[in-house]
C-alpha cells in the first residue's frame, strides 16, 4: 500500500513519513485519546480512500466555480465594466485567472496555499468533521510540511510543522513535559491518553 501511494507522488514521500506508516499504521476509531492532539491518525488503506474523496468533492465544487467564473466574464455588463475601467484609468486590467486550476496549484512549491484540496495533498489524521492533517508532498524547500485542511477553509493557514518528524518531535516533547501542543495538552483519563484545550 506505501509503495502504491508512493508511486502517486511525483517528488517522492519523506523518510519519516514512510517510517512512520512502516511502524505505525494509524489507528481505528475509538472512544480513548490518540497520538495526535484533536486528531486521529488515519491507517494507510484510509490515507488512500480518504485522498481520493477530497479530490472528488474539490473537483465537483471546482468545476460549477469555473462554470459561474466563465459566465462572469461573459456576460455583457462584466465586459462594460471593464471597458470603462480601462477608458478611464487608461490601464489595462490583468486577466483574472480560474478560481479552481489543479495544474497550477500542484506545481507551485510545497507550503504555497492552494485555497483547495490537490493531489500532492496526503491527508494522515482527521477529527472525524471533515478537517485534515496533511503531508504537502509538492517539491520544494518545504516538501514534507505538515498543514491543516479546513473543510470550509481549505489550506488557508501556513504549514505548522517543516516535517512529519518535527510534528512527533513536538508531540512526545509535550507528552514529557505536559506543555501545550497544537493548543491541547495531554493528560491521562482512567489510563488512557486524552487532549485538553490549552488557552494559546
């Protein structure tokens, strides 16, 4: 199944990431804490199904925004407006581009908001409402970052973590000390690991 994935990502996945679902294949759904503060991680055969309904719900919700886009430019007045802007500023207006354009998106470098979900998108966690954790695996200084996908904000905040390994790094740090991580702090309820709110 990694090697399938693997194989779906044209800059390759970092090391940790393949170490981590090599050691650890995300967990099921359960009624105690998981590893992750809010989040649950998400087992490989997951990963893969979880992927690809992303995609099809942005590409469905994508293509009616390019079709009403499209309509925009079209109509009459939009073209007026235009026409009177540029006769008055004596400035031409830069074409405006498609709200939903994959392409583009995937090849910008890895950390840059795509404002929709994409394929170098790997979604590794959910909190079970239909937010995400994900790995951007798109080229560049930061690929490998870790990010948070909004349902209804998409990417619309940087990377939190440059790596899977920093995000580990800074959830066994709290689980040592008990300071916040990610605004919840770890505690243990009748034996088993849970995460509370922390005030940033």
């Amino acid at each position: 199944m990694i090697r399938s994935l693997q194989g779906e990502a044209p800059n390759g996945w970092p090391g940790e990431l393949s170490t981590l679902y090599r050691l650890a294949d995300g967990a099921e759904r359960s009624t105690a804490g998981y590893i992750y503060p809010r989040y649950r991680p998400l087992p490989l055969e997951e990963v893969g199904r979880t992927r690809q309904m992303l995609l099809g719900i942005e590409a469905q919700v994508g293509e009616a925004a390019n079709a009403a886009f499209e309509r925009e430019q079209n109509s009459p007045l939009y073209r007026n407006l235009r026409m009177l802007h540029q006769a008055g500023s004596g400035v031409p207006l830069p074409e405006p581009q498609k709200p939903y354009d994959p392409a583009k998106a995937e090849a910008d470098d890895a950390g840059t908001r795509a404002s929709f979900f994409i394929s170098p998108f790997l979604p590794i966690a959910e909190d079970g409402s239909g937010d995400f954790l994900f790995v951007d695996l798109r080229g560049g200084r930061q690929h490998g970052c870790v990010g948070e996908y909004f349902k209804g904000d998409a990417d619309w905040r940087p990377a939190i973590w440059p790596s899977v390994e920093a995000l580990l790094e800074d959830i066994l740090s709290s689980l040592e000390s008990g300071r916040p991580v990610f605004s919840s702090r770890p505690s243990v309820v009748n034996g088993s690991l849970t995460w509370e709110y922390a005030q940033p």
